[in-house]
C-alpha cells in the first residue's frame, strides 16, 4: 500500500513529460497501460486515503480493542468462569438449571450450555424482562457443586465487556445510524489496500529488497513512503480479507452478498427441529399461527413428555455431537437443539435435534456436509473475530489494527511533508492534477468504468461516496478554472 502520489510534487508532475523520471529517483516504466492507469490511480488512493483514512483509523482502533477483550474478559469474569474447585464428578444439568432458576426467579430459560472444560462453569441462559432483545441474562453454575458462581448480561457469547466492545467496532454505539460508518469503513478497505499495492509494486527501484523491507537509509518524505509501502505490502491480503469479512455484516452490502451466496447455493443450512404433527413441524413456515381456514383439521398439540436435559444431552452426544456444547431447550411444536460450538481448527460445528418425548434424533447436520460457500464465510467471520486459530488469531488481528493504525499515520504525514513550504507556512500537500481519466485509452476506460459501475452497485456504500467524491471533485475543478489567474 502506498502513498505514491503523497512523494511526488504535482505541480512538476503536471509539467514533466511521461517519460521522465519520477522526482523521487524510482524510474519510470515505458508508456502503456499502466503509465495511463497509475495517475488515476494516484488521484483515488490520495483521496481515498485522505477522507476515508480516519474511518479507517477508527475501525482499527475499536478492532484493536476487541481482538484483546477474548483475554480481556478471562481475566476481568474469572469469577463466573470458572469453578473454585475442579470435583471428580458433575452433578446433572437439570439440577444446575433448576439452582440458576433459584437464583433468577424472574428469568426464562432458553438454552444452556455445559462446563466445556473442567475448569468451567455452566452457562444457563435466560431471557428476562427489562433486557433489550439481543441481550439474555447468563446465570453461571458450578457444575460439581450446582452453586452459583454469578449473573452477567450478555449478548449471544459475548460478555458485557466484549460486547460493549464489538457494538463500538460495529457502530460506535450508535446503533443502526453508527453501522453507516463501519460499512463505508469496510467499503473503502479493501480498494485502498489493493490500489496501494499496485502503486508500490508499479515502482522501479534500485533494490528489489526495498519492496518488502524499510529504506532505513532514506530521510523525509522518501523514508516514510518507504515504510508505508513496505508495511502495507505485508499486511494487504490481511487488510482485504478485513474488509471482505466485514461486509458480510454490514447492511447493504451484506444483504447482496447474501443474495448472492443464497444464488449459488452456499447458503448455510441448519438443523430442523419441528415435531412431526405439529403446528411447526417443518421448522420453518413464515405462516404459522396464522387461523386455520374451514375445514381444515387443527394440528394435534405438541406431546408434553419431556426426556430431560440430560438425557437430550447423552442422546447427541451418543449421535456424535460432543465438543462445546449450546443446548436450546424445546420450544412450541419444537424439539431439543444441541449444537457444537468449538470454531477453532479442527471447527467441531455439528447439530442435531432430539425428540423430547423419548429421546431420539429427529434430525443432524454434519459441518463436512455444509456447501463448500457456507464453510469459507463460516471460517471468514471465525478468523475475523480472532475464534479459528485462538490467541494466535487475536494476536494476528491485532497486529493488523496496529498496522493499519500505522499505515494511515504515514499517509498524513506524507501529506504534510509534501507541503510547498517556500510558498506559506500553512499549506498541506497538493493531489495529483485532475483529468487523468480522459487520458485513458478507450479500451481501458469502458471497461474500468463498467466494473467500477457493478461494484458500486454490489457495494453500495462504495459506489455512494465515490459519486460524492467525483461531484466535488468536479465542483472544485469547475471553481478553479473560473477563478481568475493570480489568486
């Protein structure tokens, strides 16, 4: 990723022939293609980097933050997490439950998960009044002693700490208002990051070593693109899988990219729990519980025979379902739902669904039988929370934050080193000039402007701000050739 544009002076850019050599020494390569595409490009990542750089600046930081809060949050509910004593045997689930009822009278329990180790603690979730829709109240039990080790509100897996956390990545905690920033953030990401790339790989020098590692020798604006460029070389790939594994969260963006992965079949698939006889034995009819029309016959009521948590429990685990269990307890026209939820390699993400009247397998999903499209977003969203490879991953994105923090820290300073000095004291550095496009050959431009066109749709955060971008660009452009010469 680089600056390239912030090293060169636009003003004698402007002046100089094609076939001269950059003012910063590198060498110029023979006219063609890429010596028509790079001043455009030159023009998009300066100004890219300039207005998207402190959203940027902001997502790295919130990520930053978030990729620590796993060992964060160890720490900080060390209490809750785990059991004062390691015992020599567990006590039933459903007594744990009934002590986390005991202890939160006013909650409803929905799922529950078992100690995944032996060093922690059961997790009975619950919903409760006064708790917002996406947030249940989490009960801890001591599973040798069925005591209750404390009560936290939290957000699916998530803690309250990583959960504040994750909504500040996500939205500044500004709700649906605040995701417009992490989009337009995500947006912009992934063609900074490659347009960068291309400048800095598009560079003769003298040193082939200098692509990749620091001109520890270079001073002023020369050093700083040296370790702008050489930094983002490492961390491109890493930076474009960020930004591709944002947006699958993100509004706009997303629901295309879900549009799209449901068109290709690679929609991620789930294990079916409805009742056979029942008013939702299909697991998922939008209608249900809309009124039966005349004559129709009224589906028998679920049975109410209850095999118990703990029998639910030994019949997956008898079915194959044993690694870090999510128990959902059964619901209207519903069974049991016991999933496992160990996303790190090797992932341990099968499912299946019991029958709570006697305990058989209703249904099972295998994670080896997901669509070869639901396993790569599976495994994008895991590494883009720091789940796949543990505290190796958080370590990784953290350094990636650091790295884009960096990166936009010597863009701005490139910028202000390129600054005219000998004309006012106050000045910053200057774009490269304008109309670079229409020195496009035609048959670059139609296509680069059809693919810019699908993208921006695809993207539409993306495509959005780049017209903004190009209509001011253009109104300034117009203001300058109207201004009179001398001023």
């Amino acid at each position: 990723m680089s600056f390239d544009e912030l090293q060169a002076d636009p003003a004698r850019t402007a002046e100089a022939p094609p076939s001269d050599p950059p003012a910063d020494g590198s060498t110029a390569r023979t006219p063609g293609a890429w010596a028509a595409l790079r001043p455009l490009l030159l023009r998009m990542h300066f100004y890219a980097g300039l207005l998207i750089a402190p959203l940027l600046f902001v997502a790295a930081a919130t990520g930053l933050l978030y990729a620590g809060s796993w060992q964060a949050e160890k720490i900080l509910y060390s209490d809750e997490l785990t059991v004062a004593r390691v015992g020599d045997h567990a006590v039933p689930l459903g007594n744990q439950v009934e002590a986390a009822t005991r202890a939160a009278p006013q909650g409803k329990v929905v799922a529950v998960w078992p100690a995944p180790d032996a060093e922690a603690t059961t997790r009975v979730i619950m919903e409760s009044p006064g708790l917002a829709d996406d947030e249940t109240l989490t009960v801890f039990v001591d599973p040798y002693t069925a005591d209750v080790r404390g009560q936290l509100t939290t957000a699916g897996d998530a803690l309250p700490l990583r959960a504040w956390l994750s909504g500040l990545h996500a939205n500044l905690r500004l709700g649906a208002f605040g995701r417009t920033y992490s989009e337009l953030a995500a947006s912009w990401l992934w063609v900074v990051a490659l347009g960068g790339l291309a400048l800095w790989i598009g560079r003769r020098r003298a040193r082939r070593a200098s692509l990749v590692l620091p001109d520890r020798a270079a001073t002023g604006r020369r050093r700083t693109l040296s370790w702008h460029g050489a930094v983002g070389m490492w961390v491109a790939v890493g930076l474009v899988a960020l930004s591709a594994t944002g947006l699958t969260w993100s509004k706009y963006a997303g629901e295309h990219i879900g549009q799209l992965q449901d068109g290709l079949g690679g929609a991620t698939p789930s294990v079916s729990a409805g009742l056979s006889g029942s008013a939702g034995a299909d697991g998922g009819d939008e209608h249900a519980g809309h009124l039966m029309t005349e004559g129709m016959e009224m589906p028998p009521p679920p049975p109410t025979a209850d095999i118990g948590i703990d029998r639910a429990v030994a019949a997956a685990r008898a079915a194959g379902v044993t690694e870090s269990l999510s128990v959902t307890l059964p619901a209207q026209g519903k069974g049991y739902v016991v999933k496992e939820t160990d996303k790190q390699v090797p992932v341990h993400l099968d499912s299946v669904a019991i029958d709570p009247a006697d305990g058989k397998v209703i249904d099972e999903l295998r994670f080896a039988d997901y669509p070869l499209l639901a396993q790569l977003t599976r495994f994008g969203i895991d590494l883009h929370m720091g789940l796949t490879f543990g505290i190796v991953n958080q370590l990784a994105l953290a350094a990636l934050a650091v790295a884009l923090m960096y990166l936009v820290f010597w863009g701005y300073r490139m910028w202000w080193q390129r600054r005219p000095t000998k004309e006012r004291t106050l000045s910053v550095g200057r774009a490269h000039p304008r109309g670079a496009w229409r020195r496009l050959p035609v048959t670059l431009l139609l296509p680069l402007a059809a693919v810019t066109a699908v993208v921006g749709w695809f993207v539409p955060m993306l495509g959005i701000s780049l017209v903004a971008f190009l209509a001011v660009d253009g109104l300034l452009g117009l203001a300058a050739r109207r201004r009179p010469a001398g001023i």
